[in-house]
C-alpha cells in the first residue's frame, strides 16, 4: 500500500426520518439558503413540501434553483451564483441526485470567483473557498453526497469535465433509503452500474499489497450484484435501497483509493459520451466497460482479472487464467444486461461520426492519455468506442 492521507469530512445521517435534523443543521451554517433540485420529483413525492415546512419552521429564508438537467450545465451554475449574490444566500441545499448536488458545488465554488464559474472547471482559475452545502439524497449512483468533485457539462463546446477542491465537500448528507423508492427502473440500473464502475475505477490498479482496499471493493461489488435487479424489481424493497444507497457513497468518497494509484480510465471516455450525446451516464457506462476490459487485458493484468472473477463472480480458480478473465467479463456484461442496460452504442443510437473527436477529446483532457491501469492513447480509446459499436 502507497501512503495516504485520510479525510472524508461529511456528516451523514442515514435512514428513515433522518429529514427531522435538516433545520438544526442548515442552523449551523447559515440563515439564507439556496435550494437546488432537478426535474421536479420531488414535488410529486411531497419531499419539496415537506422541506420548505421544515424551512419555514426554522424562520430560514430561501431562494429556489429547479429544472437543474442531468448531466447539469454551466448555464444553471451561472444562473445559481447569480441567485445566491443577488440574494445574500450564505448555505446551498441540493435535493436530488448527483447532477443537482455537482451543480450546486459547482454554486458553491463559483459564488467566490468573479469570472466565468466555467474558468473553475477547466482549471483557468483557482478555486479558494466555497460556500457551505447540504444534501438529501435521492438516487443512489454518483456518490457526489461524500465526496468534493463535481462532473460539469458545457454544451457550447461539447465538454464534460471532473473538477473539485476539498470546500466543495458537502458538510451534511440525508440519506433516507425511502427517498428512493420511486426512482424508476432504468434509472435504479443505471445508478448501480455507476456505483460498480466507481469501484473499478480504484480497484483495477497495478498497486501491490493493497489487500484491504481491494477486499472493501469487492464487497461493494457483491453489494450491487445482490440487491441491484431486487431494487429494480422491488422498488420499496428497503433492504435493497438501504444497502445500494450506503454503496453509492463508500464506492467514491475516497476509502476504496487510499494506498493506491488509481487514475481513472472509463469514466473520461464516458464523458465524451454524455458530451457529445447527452446520454445518461450509467448507460454509456454499460457500454464501455466490457469492451474496456477486453481491450486491456493482457499478461501484465490478467492476474487482477482472475481476482476480481474468482472473488467477485465466485469462479473456479483451478483452471487457465484467461478462461477466469474471460469469464468475468462476460459476467459482468450479462449482469449490465440483466439489468436492461444496452451493452453498444448503436442501441442508443451513437454510430461512428464522432468517435474520432471524442477520443481525441478525452486525451487531450487528460494530458495525453487516460487511466494508469493500461494508459490507454488517443488509438487505444479510439479503438474501445469502435468495440463498444
């Protein structure tokens, strides 16, 4: 294991009724709230009614940010900021999922920066401070309620981009599994296949001796391959729900990194999906990961493979390790479909016109390469899409 600092500072308040803190905590920080949401879900189930009383009760004034898109935009970070100088907001509340929560960090950030919050994304400025943030949680796959990163999309350029500073970490999350329950079927599956590639991302490294981060990894995994159809089949199954959302957030707040080297590889290729396609992001990954795998695996990676399909998968160790590798793959492919994820581009309607520029782009938004499991080039992604057809 290589050395590490720990820090994973958000508070977490996990299960039923765990809304009744919102108020004292909100408290804490500020009087003049921002509330970020999405497509207005949370109007129908009545948790927008439900947290505007709490507000009220508490004599907390606020503003509102709705309509925030997934795969959330640099025009709604702008319009945010404006709100909150406009209105001497000093606390943001994002309710919802992963693109109102980065949309909100990226609030957050930009409130302190006097330029164009899009100079923050791609590293033109310097993040220094951020205004304090809250979450409910209401879908379980980006894990974006642990962690300080944010994925922000500028559609005038086709870009998709990671970026994060340690203020941008939300001091409180809500995790209410029952918040869930209405999360349709195709966006359940697809948050449990970000939840998985999250995993991978830190758990396919070249990193030696690392045991227990690559134990917790598998757990998750398991986790996901145990209860993902029973939450897409059951809904309200809460022991689903519980276990999937505590999952989204262990598989990225850090914890399955520490002591390892992990640069990540399908995520940046997805972006350029999403970027260019505006597909949701659990899809395309679906899509790239089997062919990921296939395209990496070699004499030098094979071992991790036959790990991840002995551990994972429950394989037959004693037998040739490429049929163990090859095994896996297919599992974890059949599983992505078991879910009713489509496993190529053409079933969501992507065809060979831009993969040229988004691996052009994806390398170029990396420093010349993407991930250090196997560093792929501009050919190697280019030839990971063309698999991925």
């Amino acid at each position: 294991m290589l050395n590490f600092h720990y820090s994973i500072p958000t508070e977490i308040f996990f299960g039923k009724n765990q809304i009744e803190v919102l108020g004292t905590e909100i408290k804490k920080y500020g009087s003049k709230v921002l509330l970020t949401y999405g497509g207005g879900s949370i109007k129908k189930t009545g948790l927008y009614d439900k947290i505007v009383q709490i507000l009220k009760d508490q004599n907390i004034e606020f503003r509102e940010l709705g309509g925030i898109d997934p795969n959330p935009r640099i025009d709604s970070v702008r319009e945010g900021i404006q709100i909150c100088k406009d209105s001497g907001i000093d606390f943001i509340l994002a309710v919802g999922g992963g693109s109102t929560i980065d949309c909100s960090k990226a609030i957050a950030a930009g409130y302190f920066y006097d330029g164009d919050p899009w100079d923050l994304v791609i590293g033109k400025a310097t993040i220094k401070k951020a205004l304090p943030l809250g979450t409910v949680l209401t879908i379980a796959a980006t894990g974006s309620e642990m962690d300080s990163a944010a994925v922000i999309t500028n559609p005038e350029t086709n870009q998709k981009l990671v970026f994060g500073h340690p203020a941008m970490a939300p001091e409180f999350s809500i995790l209410d599994p029952t918040y869930t329950f209405t999360v349709p079927a195709k966006q359940t599956a697809a948050g449990v296949v970000d939840i998985m590639s999250h995993t991978f991302e830190s758990y396919f490294t070249r990193t030696k001796g690392a045991y227990l981060p690559d134990r917790l990894a598998e757990a998750i995994l398991k986790t996901c391959i145990n209860y993902g159809q029973l939450a897409v089949t059951e809904p309200e199954n809460y022991e689903a729900r519980a276990n999937l959302m505590w999952a989204s957030s262990l598989a990225i707040n850090g914890l399955l990194g520490y002591g390892k080297d992990a640069i990540w590889s399908v995520h940046p290729i997805e972006h350029e999906l999403s970027a260019y396609y505006d597909i949701t992001h659990g899809i395309g990954l679906a899509i790239l990961t089997p062919p990921w795998m296939e395209y990496v695996l070699d004499d030098e990676r094979v071992d991790k493979f036959v790990e991840y399909g002995v551990n994972v998968w429950d394989i037959d160790q004693n037998q040739d390790k490429y049929a163990i590798a090859h095994e896996a793959i297919d599992k974890t492919k059949q599983y992505f479909a078991s879910l009713g994820m489509p496993l190529t581009l053409k079933e969501v309607g992507i065809g060979e016109d831009n993969l040229e520029k988004m691996a052009k782009a994806a390398v170029d938004h990396n420093n010349g390469t993407v991930g250090n499991f196997k560093p792929l080039s501009y050919e190697d992604v280019l030839n990971i899409y063309k698999k991925a057809l």
